[in-house]
C-alpha cells in the first residue's frame, strides 16, 4: 500500500475563479459585491462569549497537565485530556460559531490553513459513520495521501503517533452525533472507547471539541472518568414572542450591508413569526433567510426589503411552488410542516431512506 505524507498540490482553482470574474458583467459584479457584504457580517451572539470562555478553560487545562506533567513528582501520573460538547439542532449555528471561534483565537494562529501547523485540527464525521473511515478522514485532513483506506487497527495507533509530532493537542470533530447513531451497542462502545483512548494517553494526551445534534449530550454519559471532565454547551431553539427583538436586530443588521437597503416592511411581529416558523426557530437558518431574501430583492433592482422576497426565497430554496403551501404567503402558515420542505431524505436505488436528512441548499450559496 502506497502512502506518503507530502502536502497536497495546489489546484487550479485560481485560474477558474478568474475566469468566471473575467466573464461577469458589471451589473453581475455589483451584485456579487453586496452579496459578499451581505454574506460577510458577523452576527454576535451570546453563544459567542460562552464558546470563548469554554474554550479558554479547555486551553487552561492543556497548560495545566503539561505543567503537572513535568513536574518530577508527577511523571507517574496518570494524564488525560478533556472534552467540550456542543449540541443543537441542524441550523442553529453551532459550526459557524466555533469557526469564527476558532479563528479569531491567536492560540489556533494557521486555523484552515493548508499545510501550516496548527494545535487545533478539526474534521466533520463521516456519514455512514465507522471508526475505519473517521480515522482515515483524520489523517486526510493532515496531510495523507495515500492510494487506500488505512486498516483501522492500524490508524487509530498511527494518529496517536501524529499528534505527537506534529504537536496536535486538539481535535474538533463537527456532526459527531453520526458515531452516536450507531445501533449496534459494540459497535458504539468501541467508537467511545477509542475516543477515550486518545483523552487518556499518557503519553499525548488530546482534547476533544464534539460538535452535532442534541443526541451527542450522551456522549460517554455512563462513565464516570470522563463524564466529569465534559463540559456543555447547549444552543437553544429562538422562540416568539421572546426572540422577536432579536430578529428584528438580525435582519437590520444584515440589512445594513447595502446601505440603501430599506428593510422596515419585514420588521412586524407578524412577519418576525412568520420567519421564525419558516427557520425552523434555528439562528442559522434564519440569517440564510435574510441573506436570500436580500439576494432576490437585489436582484430585482429594488431597494425595498419584503415579505414578497422572502416568499421567493423559500420557492427557491424549498422548491414549493403553490402559495399555500410558503410561509410567507400562506394564510395558515403555521400549519406548514417546514421540515419537509427544507430537508431532503437521500435514498438508496430502490427509494429506502439512507443516511440522516440534507438540508437543502441556500440560493445564496451559489447563485451571485
């Protein structure tokens, strides 16, 4: 089996990132340019403060078993990492709060960035979910570039090995509820086993950044040696009528990136309902809204933020062609499942259910 740890080559993307900039006109280049404003806001919320200071005891305790660890009287001592979990449900902002987190931390300087080193290494689990394919999505991520799949007695070992020399001291792995899906129990307790191993190597202890939906909370639950050393952070659903200043601040600060941009129609308590309900009450399912909404209205040449743009984005983005059935239309629109207009389920070749929902993708995405 071929493997090598050399860095990846670097693509081609430059050349085609400017090809499309060189065939854009100016109307679309205007457009492209508020959408990255637009896109380019940073919303704080109060998830923000308390990431950061989780995340600071997480680095405080790092400090603390390596100062204990080089003390002579307590080499013999046993060593272990500690583990912050962050739960929510799918679109409520978790990923991109610890990204912006990560990235504004001078402890994590080189966060992202390929082929610098950086303490801090973060991957997303693997759906279908093993231990063989987390463990080789790990190693990808730091630079393997092997011809096969490592075997997974062999990989596990060798990350241990790597983290070591390449002064790794934490992982993040985001939608990490996908190793707490598995029904089979041994199986499960051989992912939370290993997971274990790595917190408790005395050798190169690591520590862990879980990220995914609220069945992760399990995560380790019946053990008491790691259980204490778990920390929590949980991001609750937005609520009406408690939440509704919130969002009015949300769309107007988003607004404010097109400065002649007039979204006072949108700011009712109706429609702030109307919004909620259609974003499942998810922070970052909303701000996709807003930022869609603002794309259709651009798009338009107004300069009028409404509800008629929002109920276009949400065709666009649901695919719901009939009044009745957008939120931002309907009459009943509370009644609409939103769910199962927002989530794809992906099947197999016969039309059986495979893996967990996808959130349909945002127009914004792609479409400026």
């Amino acid at each position: 089996m071929a493997r090598t740890w050399n860095k990846p080559k670097p693509g081609k993307e430059g050349a085609f990132l400017a090809s499309i900039d060189d065939n854009q006109t100016a109307e679309r280049k205007t457009l492209f340019d508020a959408m990255q404003r637009v896109r380019s806001v940073v919303l704080s919320t109060e998830y923000d403060e308390l990431l950061n200071t989780e995340i600071q005891v997480l680095l405080d305790s790092i400090k603390m078993e390596h100062a204990l660890a080089s003390m002579r009287q307590r080499r013999s001592s046993k060593r272990a990492g500690r583990v912050l979990i962050v739960t929510g449900e799918a679109g409520a902002g978790k990923s991109h709060a610890l990204m912006n987190a990560f990235e504004s931390r001078p402890e994590f300087e080189n966060f992202g960035v390929v082929g610098e080193a950086c303490p801090l290494l973060s991957v997303v689990a693997p759906s279908p979910f093993t231990l063989k394919a987390l463990g080789n999505e790990i190693v990808r991520k730091i630079g393997y570039l092997g011809e096969r799949d490592i075997p997974e007695g062999e990989v596990w070992p060798m990350i241990r090995i790597l983290m070591k020399e390449l002064q790794i001291f934490i992982i993040h792995i985001d939608e990490a509820q996908h190793g707490d899906q598995i029904s089979n129990h041994a199986v499960h307790q051989a992912v939370e086993n290993t997971l274990k191993r790595l917190l408790q190597d005395n050798d190169w202890p690591l520590w862990l950044i879980l990220s995914g939906l609220p069945e992760l909370a399990r995560f380790c639950q019946g053990d008491r040696s790691i259980n204490r050393r778990i920390h929590h952070v949980r991001f609750e659903s937005l609520r009406f009528p408690e939440h509704a200043e919130a969002v009015r601040g949300t769309i107007r600060e988003i607004s404010s990136a097109c400065p002649r941009l007039d979204c006072s129609a949108v700011l009712s308590d109706e429609f702030t309902a109307r919004l909620l309900h259609a974003a499942l009450h998810q922070f970052g399912i909303l701000i996709e809204f807003v930022q869609d909404a603002i794309l259709e209205c651009l798009q338009t040449g107004k300069r009028k933020l409404s509800a008629d743009h929002f109920a276009d984005a949400y065709s666009a983005r649901t695919g719901e062609t009939a009044d009745r059935l957008n939120v931002f239309l309907a009459d009943d629109w509370d009644k609409i499942d939103v769910e199962i207009a927002l989530y794809e389920q992906p099947v197999d070749d016969d039309g059986n259910p495979v893996g967990r929902k996808q959130r349909k993708p945002s127009p914004a995405e792609g479409k400026h």
